[in-house]
C-alpha cells in the first residue's frame, strides 16, 4: 500500500443542467495503489451516495474504475458513470476512440458517448429479470405503504446493484409515496409513474436504495438503466423519453432514454445525463 500523498478530485453533480440540483460523485482521477480499506472509509467519509475512484485502462479500456456507496462496493452505478468520464475528460483525458469513452468496471467494459455535450452510456444487460415473487412484493407493498392493487406492474431490473421495480398509475402517486422500508434493510427499490399527458417529460422515478446504505437517492443512472430496458423491450415505452426523479428532495434531476433500433425492442439503450463540476482539486490518500 503506498503512502498517502495528494491526488487529483473533482466532485461533479450529475442528470441536471442546473448546478447543484442533481446528483454529486466524488471522483478519484488517481486512485493507483489505493487500498480496498482506504477506498471504503473515504466513501464513509464524504458520505454521498458514490464514490468512484480511477486507474490506468487495460488494452480495451480508457480507463478502470471502482465504485463504493457509504456501506459497500458496487459493480456498477449509472450516475457516476457518467461523471467519472465527464471529469476524466475535463482532467486531459483523450479516448482512444474520437467521442467515445470505455470504461472498465467489475461489470464489463461500459461504452460512454458523448453527443451535444452530454454523455449517455450504454446500459449494461441485467443480471436478473423477470417479476418479483409474491413475498417479497408483498414486503415492498408495506414498505412503500400502498395497497396491492395499485401496482400495476413490477420486475427485477438488477444490472449488479440489485434493483426491483414497480411501476404505480401516476407520478402524483410516486410523489406522495412515504415509504418506511425498516424491516427491509437490504432491499433496493424503483418506483415509476407516468407524468400528465402532454408533460414535457415521460416518468417520475424514486429510487430507495437501502441495501446500499441510502435511504433515497437523488438521480439513479443504473435504476433508469434497466427500468428503460424493461419497459422498452415490452412495449410499455418509447425508443427515447426523458424521466425526471430527486423532486421529493429538492433536486431537478432529468434522465435522458434513447434505444438504438433492433427488433422486438432489443436495441441498445443509452442513458445520458448534463454533467457539471463542481469541486476540483486534490485529496490526501
């Protein structure tokens, strides 16, 4: 393990063209030879709901990257995704291929492009699908303090964090909701409704990731992630659509959906999102 020294941070809030109303990643652009003990307790410490930290790429990647929440590692998170690669750039990275970035994670390699100034991934498959067993349904039915009947969908949507959705008649629904997921400690979930018709926007989404040790989370890239694979493979979407999500905390978070053409709804999607830094310089580590 080697000796704690300055490394270049950047703390970039990302999924809002507003500063500061979306949702921050603390990025570690040089986390070489950083222990896995050291990464953890400066994830407690900053105490956002992600971490990332960045090393030198392998032979197809720009870079490798590791994520930590407050309680644990994850294998892929959406939102600092987006802006690790927003930070890598700013910080003098050049993409071995013009406008795309690959990312390296215990997922897979992730492919990020940048189009209009904004970075959208391509989401990464899931690891499980299908509908969630009635217990559990049952448990996340209390949790979220509504009556069976009013779920008019679910599914596990879980490209590595461990997501269930469930998708309820409206987003006034979703707003309203006051869930208390207590005796659920290890649960991870989406809740989606549909705006009015005529919104500018398709969705609202809430994500409670409890499991990951937070409560709610602002503006969840890889929730959007696999909530738009599901629904768009099932006809129950469009090819491209906007959700909005982080309004019960005061955040004015806008996920970007497009699925590139294939047949039966299997093209693939990209989540992309407005990136800003907001803190640059150096941590001790």
């Amino acid at each position: 393990m080697s000796a704690p020294r300055p490394r270049t941070f950047a703390q970039v809030d990302v999924f809002s063209e507003t500063p500061l109303l979306g949702n921050p990643v603390a990025v570690v652009l040089d986390a070489d030879g950083l222990s896995d003990r050291t990464m953890a307790a400066f994830a407690r410490w900053t105490n956002l709901s992600e971490t990332a930290f960045l090393f030198p790429g392998g032979p197809d990647a720009d870079y490798r990257w590791r994520v930590f929440t407050p309680e644990r590692e994850l294998p892929f998170a959406g939102h600092p995704t987006l802006g690790s690669a927003h930070a890598w750039m700013e910080h003098g990275g050049t993409p071995r291929v013009s406008g795309t970035v690959v990312q390296d994670c215990a997922a897979g390699l992730v492919e990020l492009r940048l189009t209009d100034g904004r970075f959208a991934f391509a989401a990464p498959p899931t690891v499980r699908s299908g509908p969630i067993a009635d217990e559990l349904l049952a448990d996340v039915t209390r949790a979220l303090g509504i009556d069976r009947a009013e779920i008019l969908d679910h599914q596990w949507v879980d490209n590595g964090p461990g997501w269930i959705a469930v998708r309820l008649a409206s987003a006034e629904r979703v707003l309203a909701l006051e869930p208390d997921f207590t005796h659920r400690p290890d649960v991870m979930v989406g809740v989606l409704g549909d705006h009015p018709a005529g919104s500018p926007h398709r969705y609202e989404i809430r994500g409670f990731a409890v499991g990951a040790g937070i409560v709610e989370d602002p503006v969840t890239g890889s929730l959007n992630a696999s909530v738009a694979q599901w629904l768009i493979r099932t006809g129950q979407a469009p090819a491209s659509y906007t959700a909005t999500q982080g309004t019960r905390l005061g955040r004015a978070g806008v996920v970007h959906i497009h699925a590139d053409p294939g047949s039966a709804g299997d093209g693939r999607v990209w989540v992309g999102g407005s990136c800003t830094t907001v803190i640059r310089g150096t941590v001790t580590l």
